[in-house]
C-alpha cells in the first residue's frame, strides 16, 4: 500500500464553508452594522467586525479569544462573514471590555430579536394554542478562577448561574444574562421580565404561558406577569417552605372524596385543585404521593410523603397543568447546548460585563445555529441522523458549519464551491436561497 502524497495547493480552502450561512444572517436579519457601528463608532477596526468575529467563533464551538489568531490570514473567513479586517485576540479582547460598558448587552438584544423576526422564526405553539416561554437559571463551573463575582453557586462549585428564557418546543433562545454565582434564582428577576417581556411583545401575537421552577415563586415575579399588557397565563412550581405534609396526608385521609391512584405497590398519589385568594394566581394544583415501599422493593418504616404543587392561571384539568409543567423540563438540554456545545462553560474574561456581552453574543449565535438546524437538517435529503423534531446545536456545526469549500473569484463574482461528495449539498444550497431571498 503506497503512502499518500502531501502537497501544498495554490489556493486557499476553508473548513468552515457553513460560516457563509452565518454571515448572510448576521446582514440581512440581525443587521449588526446597523446597530452596531452607528452606536460604537471608532477610527480602526469596525465594532461591526468585531462582533462577527466572535460571533463566527462561537458558530465553531471557539469561545477563548486566542481562537481568533488562526483566523486572522484565513481570508475565506472574512469573505463568508463579511469581516473587512479580522481583530487580533488582544484587539477582540479590548474592544470588547470598552462597549461591555457602554451597554453593548441592549445592542445584541435588539440585533437578537431583529434576527428572529427578518428569519421569520417559527414559534411551535402548544395544543391550547399558547407559546411557551420557559425562565430558569443554569450553573456554569468556573472554579479555580478569579473572575468577577464568580462564587460558590447552588449546584456546589464556584462559577456563574447566569438565567435564560427560551420560547417555543424549538427552545429559540430571548434572554440570557449572566449572573454572579452567589446571587438566588429569584432576585431582580422581576427587572429581567421587565427587559424580557417587550421581546416578546415584538415577536408574539399569540398567547405566552410561562413556566418556571419552584425557585421563582415570588409575589414580584406574579406581579410583573399579571401587569403586562399582552394576554398571557403561567405555571409557577409552588414552593412549601414549612407546609405540614403529615396534616395534608391526615386530612386526605379523612375526606372520603379523596381519589387515590396506584402505580406500583406501595405508591398512591393524589391530586386536587385549590383556589385561592391571590388574584394573580388563583389556582393551585397540589400533588401527594404517598410511597410506604421503594423503587428497590424495600419496605419503608416511615412513609415517604412528598407534596408538590403549582400556582396557575389556567382553567385546565389538574393532569394536564402537571403534564405541561413536566415538559418545561426540556429547557435543560438547551442550557447543555449553550455550555457544551458551543464551549461556553468557562467563560473567556476576568470581567464581568464583558462576559456579560459574550453570553448575549452567545445567545445570538445559539439562534442562528438553531435556526440552520431547524432549516435545513430536517429534512428527509438531509445528510442522514435519527428522526427527530429539533436537531442539536451540536449537529448542526457538524453538519453545516464544517463544511470544507473553496472560494474563488471571477469576473467580478465570488463563488463557493463545495465537495462533490458534500452529503449536505441540496438542504444547504436550498437553505441559502431561503437566507438571501429574505
């Protein structure tokens, strides 16, 4: 067996051929250089440039800053993203830490919504016709570190637990702020509602059901939905503090209308609807499981009683009110997308805003990717996967990002090209005139 020949081609290639996609986004929907360079003008490298720069970075699973060194002579980069001038990582760095506080976070805001509505996101609707919009907060380890208001967090290590909201079953992602370790789930979430709930606003005509975890059952909270101008309902996971459970299991005993269900021996649960005086949340859905045996068969002393319950203001049947909320628990894949897929555990600076910019950055490009995915990898030409709903961002930058290409130039013209065996060829070429047809 003959040994292969190495040989250094005329021409440049690039490995990212998908990054061509995330460029016409970030021109034609988000409009960066419209938002951004009017608001941070500057005499050197465009603000503009510098947050495709990063941006690409992230679409590559890169999120340190040095990453950017290799692309500096990569000319393919910059023609795909529409970069005049690639950044050197100190330049990226410093940069970055200067619009970090002239609120730079409000600016991806914006560019992140235009982007949803110039794409023409689709938002899956539950079966009551609600859109789901589901708040919680994520742990990110960033022990061993001596970055700003990095501290111990719920989850047991030193890190942030940043709080991010995402709409609909394809999880596309509105809100995502960095918050210091130490700093509980409920406060000043009532001020990211106040940010939040304008987006939705500009996105949504139809009716948003929030769902969130026991961790924000705050009258604040409550307040901040039931005030918004727009037609919504929500389910808050009931936090029982000190509530007596041996008195509740006592008085279901006693109350002969108390309907038990058996899963298994030695489990019985029972659910029931309360009403109560709080205007906002005028139901509450309460669950009680009784279990006298374990999962192992081992025969229990003491009764395992466990009460759960959910402020709502839904009229729906208790089942089905516990049936939704059990779906919120989708979100958690979508916070394993954002640190594991696009490497965003340890966040890149020491600073705290700028860290702040790189998640809200991180949020803009989760969207594009999601969106590629959502485009292009479901259908049934598609290069081939398991059947599914949602592809992960992981599969995307798989699929589409790292693409190899060749760029070449003729006649006034810029071309493309793509490997005659590229098994993502149709949904690509079929999703970029979907992009530049917007």
């Amino acid at each position: 067996m003959t040994s292969l020949v190495l040989r250094r081609l005329p021409y440049n290639l690039t490995a990212q051929a998908g990054l061509s996609l995330v460029g016409e986004h970030l021109s034609r929907n988000a409009q960066v250089n419209t938002i951004f360079d009017a608001a941070y003008p500057c005499s050197g490298i465009k603000t503009s440039d510098l947050i495709r720069s990063y941006v690409g970075l992230l679409c590559q699973s890169k999120s340190d800053f040095d990453a950017i060194e290799n692309f500096r002579e990569d000319s393919p980069f910059a023609r795909m993203l529409h970069i005049q001038q690639v950044p050197s990582a100190p330049t990226l760095r410093q940069r970055l830490d200067e619009i970090a506080d002239l609120d730079a976070v409000s600016r991806v805001d914006a560019a992140n919504v235009r982007f949803l509505q110039r794409s023409k996101a689709k938002f899956s609707a539950l079966p009551s016709g609600h859109i789901p919009c589901d708040l919680d907060v994520f742990t990110m380890d960033n022990s061993g570190t001596k970055k700003q208001h990095v501290g111990r967090t719920y989850a047991g290590f030193d890190g942030y637990a940043p709080v991010a909201a995402y709409l609909g079953y394809e999880g596309w992602c509105v809100a995502l702020e960095l918050r210091a370790g130490v700093q509980h789930s409920a406060k000043e979430t009532d001020y990211t509602l106040q940010r939040l709930l304008p987006r939705l606003a500009m996105l949504l005509h139809e009716r948003v059901l929030f769902r969130f975890d026991s961790g924000f059952d705050s009258a604040k909270i409550v307040t901040e939905m039931a005030d918004w101008q727009q037609p919504c309902d929500w389910i808050v996971k009931w936090n029982p503090r000190k509530f007596d459970k041996d008195a509740c299991l006592e008085s279901k005993n006693a109350d002969s209308a108390t309907e038990w269900v058996s899963s298994r021996k030695g489990k019985r649960q029972t659910t029931w609807i309360e009403s109560t005086p709080d205007a906002h949340s005028p139901r509450r859905v309460m669950r009680l499981t009784e279990r006298t045996i374990d999962k192992k068969g081992q025969q229990l002393l003491v009764p395992d009683l466990e009460l759960d319950g959910w402020w709502t203001t839904l009229d729906w049947a208790a089942q089905d009110v516990i049936q939704s909320y059990c779906d919120h628990g989708t979100h958690e894949q979508f916070h394993s997308e954002i640190k594991t897929d696009m490497d965003l555990e340890r966040l890149p600076s020491g600073k705290f805003n700028t860290n702040d910019v790189v998640m809200a950055l991180a949020m803009l490009a989760y969207n594009v990717l999601r969106h590629m995915g959502q485009g292009a990898l479901l259908d049934t030409d598609a290069p081939i996967r398991h059947v599914a709903k949602r592809r992960r961002i992981k599969t995307v930058i798989q699929e589409l990002i790292l693409l190899a290409g060749r760029i070449t130039e003729h006649a006034r013209k810029t071309c493309l090209g793509l490997g005659k065996s590229c098994a993502a060829y149709t949904v690509f070429v079929r999703y970029w005139q979907t992009v530049v047809q917007v």
